[in-house]
C-alpha cells in the first residue's frame, strides 16, 4: 500500500486549522467529506492517512508509528511555523490516533496540544481491540498482495492468524513489563500516553457505537470518563448501531449537527480570547 500525500485546504480561517488523521485504508476522498463539515466553518484544513507498512506491527507501542508521518511533515512545518494558527485535531480510529501521537512526540512539536483548542475521537482510543478485530484490519490492509487462488486465500489466512498471534504477543509484553518490571503504561502505548497527557486540550468530542467490533466502546467510554474526572469540558455520543468509523455514513445530520455544535463552543471560545 503506497503512502498517500497530505491536502492542506485553506479556507477562509486560516487562524485555525483542523488536523484530520484518517482510518487504515482511507482514500483522501474520504476524509475530504470530513474537511468540507469544518469548511462550513471556514476552518482550514490538512487531512492525512498514515500508510504503516509493517501492518502486524503491535497498534500499541508508541514506537510503532514514529516513521509513518515523513509524508505529512512538509505541509504541516508550513503550517507550524505560522505562529498565530491554532488547530482543531480529528482522529479516526487507532490509525489516526498513532498518526497524531506520533506527531506529538516528535521534538520539533512539543507543544502541539498548547496550540490545540479541541480534540474529535472518532471510534477511538482504545487499548486493546479484539483479535476479530484486528484481524479485518489486516484483511484490509494486506489482502490486496494476495491472489484469489486456493494457495493465495490459505497464506493470507496464515499471514493474518501469524500476524494477531504476534499483537496478542506484543500486548501481553507490555502489561509484563508494566505489573513486573514497573514500566508506566503511559510511556508504551498510545492509549495511556494519551490518558495521562498534562495537556490534552480541554474541550474533547467523543463519537463511538456500541456496534463497533474493531474498537471497544467501553474503553472509549473508560477514555473520556477519566477526563471527565479530571475536569476537561467532554461531549460524547454513543450512536449504539452504526459500524466502524461509519457513524457520519449512517447518521450524517445528527453526525454533522453534533459536530458544527462543538466547532461552535470552539471557535466562539477562541474568538472571546483575542
């Protein structure tokens, strides 16, 4: 799978620009629907997929994604380097949200979420998916390198059961590390990394569904309770029915109404500051 480019849109607010960090496997075309709801905003615009050539490399190791970004970094340093532009970040699922924390976690950006006035989470974060799960990911991602043959179904078959067993190896690793070694959770996965950040922005928006076979919504839901603890102005909507990453597909109005409400609060809060 070939890395796709980066679209930078700017729009009539070039103050503000939403990062869209988008599912395994989407087409710009895509996100580009997501990109025209903040339009209606006038918000700018730069959305992103992050290609992961290694697709059994563990979703939960913070090492994992440091290099599947180099294709968005030209376009995101032009905009970085504007000094009066905040960003508004949308991530979708894991593949979106490894794509940001790499982002974050690169020494040229250590203040991204200082500059971040809101934060979507589109069918994410999670910590540990289910093997069925994890096993349509790599359906998607790698089927495409193997023919319709008897022999080319039964190595794919082989290449994903090989491939799971390895995330379910790689999980267990961790949480070794962590109950025997007393390794912190936050400095090896992304979902702890992000939990325990000191400056996630305040204003956060959840959108999940129960129905979502490939991202747990109990962990999303243990994601945003832990900030709501904490104090941070948290929106949620569990649309209990609609698959993976296709909660706008099957609900658009109420998708897009929840949405221009949070950019909304975002851009009146913003506006009252200067």
């Amino acid at each position: 799978m070939n890395q796709q480019p980066s679209v930078l849109e700017w729009n009539e607010n070039r103050e503000v620009v939403a990062l869209i960090f988008g599912w395994a496997g989407a087409q710009d075309k895509n996100l580009k629907k997501y990109a025209d709801l903040y339009k209606e905003h006038g918000i700018s615009t730069l959305r992103y997929t992050a290609c992961y050539q290694g697709a059994g490399k563990s979703i939960y190791g913070l090492h994992s994604s440091d290099g599947a970004i180099e294709a968005l970094l030209a376009d995101f340093c032009s905009v970085w380097k504007r000094k009066e532009v905040q960003f508004i970040i949308q991530c979708m699922s894991m593949n979106g949200t490894m794509a940001m924390v790499s982002l974050i976690r690169r020494e040229e950006f250590p203040d991204l979420f200082n500059r971040t006035i809101g934060i979507v989470f589109d069918s994410c974060p999670i910590y540990a998916d289910s093997w069925d799960g994890y096993s349509q990911v790599l359906d998607f991602q790698i089927g495409g390198h193997f023919g319709n043959s008897l022999f080319g179904l039964f190595s794919k078959k082989l290449a994903i059961w090989l491939m799971v067993q390895k995330q379910g190896y790689n999980y267990y690793e961790m949480k070794f590390k962590n109950v025997m070694l007393g390794y912190e959770l936050k400095d090896m996965m992304h979902y702890y990394f992000l939990r325990e950040h000191p400056n996630i922005p305040m204003k956060q928006l959840y959108l999940y569904s129960d129905a979502d076979v490939i991202c747990d919504s109990r962990q999303i839901q243990q994601f945003h309770e832990t900030h709501l603890r904490q104090g941070k102005d948290v929106t949620f909507k569990n649309f209990i029915d609609s698959k993976h990453v296709e909660h706008h597909r099957k609900y658009p109005k109420e998708y897009t109404k929840i949405l221009d409400d949070f950019l909304t609060s975002l851009l009146k809060k913003n506006t009252s500051k200067l």
